[in-house]
C-alpha cells in the first residue's frame, strides 16, 4: 500500500510539472513577439481577418452540405435533378480549400513528416523549417502565376451549368495562393529571426513548450472523445 500511495503521489506531481510547464509556455508565448507559433493573441486587422477567413469556410461547407442534401432528396423523392449543383459544390469545395489551406498554414498544423527535423536539434530543425518554406513560397509563386494566367484567360467562358463567368472559380487558385504564402512568408521571418538571435537553451525550451502544448492539445481532444463514446 505505501508503494501506491507513493506511486500515485510521483504521479501527481509529474503531472503538476507538465502542467506547470504547459502554463509557463503559454505564459513565454505570450510575452514572446518573434515566436513560430507566437501564442499571444491576436488583435486588430489580423485578428478579424482570421476570423474572417474561418467565419468564409464555415459558410461555404454549409452551402455546399445544403445544396448536397437538397439534390439528393429531390433526385431520389421527386426524381428531379438542379444542373447547376454539382457544378455549385466543386466551385464551392474549390474555395474552401484554398481559404482552408491558408489557416491551417497560418497555425503551421499542414501534415508532414517532422523525424527529422526533431533529430536534428533546435538549430537544425530552425534551418530545414527555413529550407522548407522556400521550397514551398517557390511553389506558391509558381501556383499564383500561372493561377492569374489561368483566370484571365477563362474570363472568356461561361460555366454550363450556373451560367456564371469562370474566372470567378479560377480565381480561388492564386488568390489562396497568396493567402497561404502570406503564412508561410511570417513563418519563415520569424524562423529567422530565432536562428540568428536567440541562443541554443532558449530554443531548445521554446521546443519543448511547443510540444508539451501539442501534447496537452491532443489529450483534451483524445478525452473529448472517449466521453463521447462512453
């Protein structure tokens, strides 16, 4: 019995520390102006833009559940089928991931594969990151060209089914193009800006507080679920 208890007391204060760790991050985030993933919250411009950005997709998953759900019952309950729906649902779906792309790249939360980087220690895994983002800002310049090309030139059509111009569709390829660069270009500055100014200790501790917040992240969601199952 007195090994549980002292089990279960290692326990508890392991705990505490993380936690205590956790609210420290947060607390480093906040005070931190040239963080990756500054914690500090956002005002003014930035802030409603995000919102807005959010509150768009929101709405465009809406329209495009609607419009799914009223096809669907007309097709199979009046044997009726809108033309213009499919063609509604891929526009709309278009945009929403564009808009989509741009937060999720704004949070830095875009799926990949970070072994390596977290072998290569806070320095490196600054210069790949840094590496990174080139490779993919070249790519969102090539993405945002040959997308205004794209656009001007279907300015000339009409879409078959909602009757619409086309560049108002093909806009949505380089205009999130430019949103996700955007991202991806305050990311790289402030990947810099940690590489040549702080010290090796502070960001191996900025690391660990990220990960420790991930971590606290995943678990809330992860016990989220388990309620909800249960």
């Amino acid at each position: 019995m007195g090994r549980r208890h002292a089990a279960g007391r290692c326990s508890c204060q392991i705990t505490e520390f993380q936690t205590a760790q956790i609210n420290g991050a947060r607390l480093n985030h906040s005070r931190d102006p040239n963080g990756v993933m500054n914690m500090k919250p956002r005002r003014g411009f930035a802030q409603k833009f995000e919102a807005g950005l959010a509150t768009i997709c929101v709405c465009l998953l809406t329209m495009m559940s609607i419009v799914v759900i009223v096809q669907v019952c007309s097709r199979y309950i009046f044997n009726y089928s809108f033309v213009w729906a499919e063609e509604l649902v891929r526009y709309l779906m278009i945009w929403m991931v564009m808009v989509g792309s741009a937060l999720v790249q704004m949070k830095n939360e875009h799926i990949r594969i970070d072994f390596f980087p977290a072998l290569a220690g806070p320095r490196g895994r600054r210069i790949m990151e840094i590496f990174f983002r080139l490779c993919t800002l070249i790519f969102l310049t090539i993405i945002a060209y040959k997308g205004v090309k794209v656009s001007y030139f279907n300015r000339l059509f009409e879409s078959s089914g909602l009757r619409i111009n086309m560049i108002w569709p093909s806009l949505a390829i380089p205009l999130g193009a430019i949103l996700i660069g955007g991202y991806t270009l305050a990311g790289l500055t402030a990947d810099v800006i940690q590489l040549f100014t702080w010290p090796k200790e502070r960001l191996a501790e900025f690391d660990q507080k990220l990960q420790l917040e991930r971590y606290q992240t995943t678990s809330e969601h992860q016990s989220a679920t388990d309620q909800k199952e249960h």
